[in-house]
C-alpha cells in the first residue's frame, strides 16, 4: 500500500480537513486503514457497493479526510444493478 499513498502525493496537495475519496476493491479495505496509520489522512465515511448474483462486497467508496479526527461512519449499502436478462 506504500503507492496509494507515495504515487498520490496527498500530503502536498490537500489542505487541512480537506476531502478525498477513493474507489477500490473492498477486499483491500483492512489494508487500506492500515496504510493510513501512517500518514495524515483519517477514514471518515464508507460505503460499500455489492453485487446483487454474488451478495458479496465488490468496492468501497472511501472518503478520507486530512487532519480532522472523528469517528468512521458506514453509509447505507449501494447494490450493483443486475443485468438485463434477454
């Protein structure tokens, strides 16, 4: 996870309490937070987007926030729509 935030360059670019959102696979969510331990962005709000055939979790949608602290709040799920069946 050290490219998400190196390659980014979000220190340098964001001010104080400024927003950032990230879309990615929610299986990387765990490392994702780890990743920010150690830098000044804090998690703030996430949602999870599913997929109606498999009920699994396929993305998140992540906004971060640079130095303000608070707590994480989950959104109501998003559900992928299904296919048109022909």
């Amino acid at each position: 996870m050290a490219f998400f935030y190196t390659h980014l360059d979000v220190k340098k670019r964001k001010k104080d309490k400024g927003r950032f959102y990230l879309v990615h696979r929610a299986d990387r969510l765990a490392q994702i937070i780890a990743a920010l331990q150690n830098s000044p962005l804090t998690l703030r709000e996430a949602t999870l987007v599913f997929d109606r055939r498999t009920r699994q979790a396929t993305a998140v949608i992540a906004e971060l926030r640079k130095g303000k602290l608070g707590p994480v709040r989950f959104r109501e799920p998003l559900w992928r729509p299904e296919p048109d069946q022909e």
